[in-house]
C-alpha cells in the first residue's frame, strides 16, 4: 500500500507507464520524471501528430471525392465544365478549413501533454477571440461575403466577370482564384486585382453557361437593307458551320435580329450568335473581318460608326 501511494505521489494518479515502471525499479522519482518527460509523453506527441496527420489525409480526400462527385452531376459539356469550377472552389475552402480543424485540436492536444492547463489558455482564447472580432471586422464580412459567393454560385475560377466600381476604380477580368476572403481577377492588360469579398457590391458574370455575341452592323443610309440582312446572315451561319467554330464554339445558329436604329448616320442591324462561355469575343471579332470583307464583295457601304458591340446592360 505504501508503495503504490509512494508511485502516485511521483508518477500522479494517472501516472505514465514508463514513471511507473522505472519507479519500481529504481524507487528514484528523479529518473522516474525523466523517463516520463522523455520517453512516455514524446511517444505520446508523436502518437497525436500521427493521428493528426492520418485524420487531416483522410477527411481532405473525403472532401475531393465530395468535389470529384459534385462535379460530375452536370448536364452537357457547359453545365459540367461550370459545376466543376464552383465545386473546385468550393473544395479548395472546405480543405482549408478541415485541416486548419484538425491541427488546432492537434495543437490543444499538444499543449495538454506538455502540461498545460487548457482551461485558462480556452478562456483567455475565447476572450482575445471577441476582442478580434471586433477589430477584425471586414474579414469577418469578407468570409461571410465569400462563402454566400461559392455556394450561391456567383462565380466560379475562369468565368469573366466585371465588378463595377471598387474602391471607385472599374475592375473587370477574369477570375483567377476565389478564396473566402479575396477573389482575384486578372484584367485584359495583365494586370492582377485582389479584391475583398465584402467590397463587391454587385457582379456582372460575362461567362456563366453560355455568353452571347451581339453585333451591331452599321451601313449606310443609302444602302439596300434587306440585302444587307441577307449578307449578314450568310456571313454568320458560315461562321456556324466552320470547321473552327462548329466544336462547341457557336451553340445556336446565328440571328439576324433586324433593324435595331435608323437615322441620318445610318442604320444599325443586329446580329446575335450564342456561343460557349467566353468565347463571345472572339467569334465577334471574326464576324467583324468576314461582314467587312463581304460588304466590301457585294458593295454595301459601311456607316461611319462600322460594325459595334451591343452597349453592357442594353437590351438585346
């Protein structure tokens, strides 16, 4: 009796079973904490980093298969390339914030081992937590913004959006990387923006399932518009069956809309085709160099004003 409470006294009630064990064999409480310190709880660090890193691998694969499978459920190319952007970005955030999960219980568990009283360090925690959230906010708001942004499907990495006026600049590009706090956009000049979620106020999306290509053509007062319609509309549905834009490029035949404006500078006839996302650009740009070089063959006069994109936010 007097020997196990004599083990108690040194190795604690729950005392490890290398202080007991040298304890009993050498009734020294000096290398019995020794062995303690440097056999019994490095084991038992090693053992809680181990397990931190086997649970971290096995819930972020869980997480990727979740995205793998989310990704997969879309219908039709488009729909599928579209769910797979948001259900990568959405990966990406729930990866981070499983991992950061497990290695702060990794870290708690840590810090109990090494003999620290959780309960204090928990409550100073907790009070320096609300002293943060208070001076921290626009991150708050950036988070909060953030995550309504990927599971509403705003926008995804890839999609070419225009944010409006940030901080009273113009900001357009297209979507690099989303991450809870800040969406990085890179302009048509290369430049990169980084911009916090909670400063977008509105999102224009440019490449969200299908995009549109919209064409103003201006002729001349004095030239034959019926014609000019019949031209346009052969120019675009050769476009559509090109070899180089019937992949998916082009997704509906090409329409003639009609005449949208007449006046003394001319007359402006739509044409509209839709196309795959972000491909409008460039099918209005070849539309532009076949209708130029068609009205040059059949003798149309172009309008001063030549052939425009349809104005952002005018209706089509």
């Amino acid at each position: 009796m007097i020997a196990q409470e004599t083990v108690s006294g040194v190795c604690g009630e729950e005392g490890s079973l290398a202080c007991r064990w040298v304890f009993e064999r050498t009734s020294s409480s000096y290398w019995a904490k020794a062995a303690d310190w440097f056999i019994d709880r490095p084991l038992s660090i090693l053992l809680i980093l181990m397990a931190g890193i086997i649970a971290s691998r096995f819930l972020r694969r869980s997480v990727n298969r979740f995205g793998h499978r989310a990704a997969g459920r879309g219908n039709g190319d488009v729909t599928h390339s579209r769910t797979a952007q948001r259900a990568g970005a959405i990966t990406s955030v729930l990866t981070s914030l499983v991992s950061g999960a497990v290695w702060v219980a990794v870290g708690l568990l840590v810090l109990g081992q090494i003999g620290i009283t959780l309960g204090p360090l928990l409550a100073g925690a907790g009070v320096v937590g609300v002293v943060l959230a208070f001076g921290a906010q626009h991150v708050v708001a950036d988070f909060l913004a953030g995550w309504f942004m990927l599971t509403e499907d705003q926008f995804g990495v890839g999609d070419v959006i225009d944010l409006g006026q940030v901080a009273a600049t113009p900001v357009s590009g297209t979507v690099e990387r989303v991450s809870l706090r800040v969406t990085t956009l890179r302009d048509v000049h290369g430049t990169v923006w980084y911009v916090p979620n909670s400063e977008i106020r509105r999102v224009a999306n440019k490449s969200q399932l299908w995009s549109r290509a919209v064409l103003d053509v201006e002729v001349a007062s004095t030239a034959d518009l019926r014609r000019a319609a019949v031209v346009i509309k052969q120019v675009a549905d050769d476009l559509w069956h090109d070899e180089g834009f019937s992949g998916g490029v082009i997704l509906e035949e090409p329409e003639v809309l009609g005449v949208e404006r007449v006046d003394a500078t001319g007359a402006a006839i739509r044409l509209v085709a839709k196309t795959a996302p972000a491909d409008q650009w460039a099918v209005a740009r070849e539309l532009r160099l076949r209708l130029a070089e068609a009205f040059h063959a059949a003798g149309i006069d172009i309008a001063a004003a030549g052939v425009c994109d349809q104005a952002p936010g005018q209706a089509s």
